[in-house]
C-alpha cells in the first residue's frame, strides 16, 4: 500500500491545490480576498481566502500566514500585489493555520474527543508547539484506542500495551487496510511506558505531521468509509426499488413502498 498520499500538499503551486471540500486533486484555485492584522505589537497576520474552481464545488478556505505570500512587482517605486500566490515558495510550509486544516477533513462521524485532539495537534504543529503536538496526538491514539475498548494492559506493569492494543483495533476493523494499522503500531516510543510517564522527546515537525496524517486516514477509514458505502447502497437499493415499482401497476406500489 502506498502511504505517499498522506503527505499530500493542500497547496501544490500558485495555481493547482488539492480541494479539501470536493476531495479533488490538482485542480484550479483563486486567491479571491487577502486581508491582514495586528497578531502582537510588532507582527503583522496576513490571510487568505481561496475558492474551489472545481464545478459544482467553489467552495472558500481560509489561510493564515505572517509572510506576504503573494506575488509583487514595483510600479513607480512602490510594491503592488497580484491576486496570486509568488512563485517558487512552498506555500503550504508558510501557513500556519488552515481552516479546513487539510485535505483529509476531519468528518463529524469521527468521535469527537478524538477529533479535537487531532485539530489540536495539528495547529499546535502548525505553529510550531512541537511538545504540545506531540502529546496531543498521542492522546488521540489512545482515546481511540479506549473509544473501541481495544486497551489491552500489560499484566505485569499494568500499563496499556501499545502494540497489543493497535493490534486489537485491527482485528476489530478488518475492512480497513491492515498497512494503516502495522504504520501507526511501528510508531516508536508510543510502544515505551515512558509515554505515561512524560518523560519521552517530542517529534520534529515532519514525523508530527506523518503521524497526524496517518491517524486521520486510519480514522477515515474506520469511521467515514464504511458509512459512505452504506448510504450509496441505500441509494441503489432506493433506485432499484423505485424502478421495479415503476414496472408495477400503479395500485401495487403502495406496499413496495415501504421497502428501503
Ligand atoms: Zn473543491
């Protein structure tokens, strides 16, 4: 299974961006408002509002950043701004706050105390509090460890043993590829004790980020997948029903009706 995606990039250049409203990759995007205030005495906030030109989609996200990340150019010695992004800057890199935060959203069916753990670790990462993200998504883990009673404790110091427990919500959600499950078990020093004892290190910013994409795929997939494909089945089997009612005389699909 290939895990690239979860590095994926909300921003890919000026132009292109991976919608996190209608899940389409590579497509057009404008810059349609920019407005910017004081965040302290001295450092100014800018943000950005971008809108889907996808059809049907046109949807708009909001970004912040404490750099002028659009293009300039100088017209009688003073700089001016095009309603574009510069070229050449990792502009997902110069954001630290996206809202929706990035391309897998975080659906209301995921249960809510993970879910705001994860958001907070993922602006805590954005702005750089690498403890803070850290600890924040570990939590995550075991809270969704513990929302599906998968916790299994080792006997002999009483603690929650990892690597146990990840595999028990494995074999609990056999519909989610097994690879989520085997990456997010190899995560080193969550398998430790030390982690109920604060005395562990906290990620670099690149291994947060990994980690916290990895834990909202596999969240993904527990949760929202398998409801995704219940409703398109109820939707077929809606359609069906009404397309054998239609072959019917019209005094018999009263009862088919019921059906749903
Ligand atoms: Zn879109």
């Amino acid at each position: 299974m290939d895990l690239s995606h979860l590095d994926k990039k909300y921003f890919i250049d000026p132009h292109k961006y991976n919608c996190p409203f209608c899940k389409r990759n590579h497509v057009s995007y404008s810059l349609i408002d920019k407005f910017a205030f004081h965040w302290g005495e001295n450092k100014v906030c800018h943000g950005y509002l971008i809108q889907c030109e996808s059809d049907g989609c046109e949807k708009v996200s909001m970004h912040l950043s404490f750099d002028e990340l659009r293009d300039s150019y100088a017209e009688y010695g003073r700089t001016k701004y095009r309603s574009r992004f510069a070229d050449g800057i990792d502009i997902d890199s110069k954001l630290f706050f996206s809202q929706p935060t990035s391309y897998f959203v975080l659906d209301n069916r995921i249960p809510e105390k993970v879910r705001e753990l994860v958001y907070e670790a993922e602006n805590s990462r954005k702005s750089n509090y690498l403890v803070g993200a850290s600890a924040c998504i570990r939590k995550a883990i075991y809270e969704l460890l513990e929302h599906e009673k998968t916790i299994i404790k080792n006997e002999k110091t009483g603690y929650a043993d990892y690597q146990e427990s990840i595999k028990a919500l494995k074999q609990k959600f056999p519909s989610v590829a097994p690879e989520l499950f085997d990456a997010l078990g190899h995560i080193q020093e969550m398998a430790s004790n030390q982690v109920h004892e604060g005395s562990w290190e906290a990620w670099d910013s690149k291994k947060l980020r990994f980690i916290i994409e990895l834990t909202k795929a596999t969240l993904h997939e527990i949760y929202v997948v398998p409801e995704e494909r219940k409703e398109r089945l109820g939707v077929l089997s809606q359609m069906r029903s009404a397309f054998s009612n239609s072959k019917k005389k019209p005094e018999e699909s009263g009862e088919e009706n019921n059906e749903k």
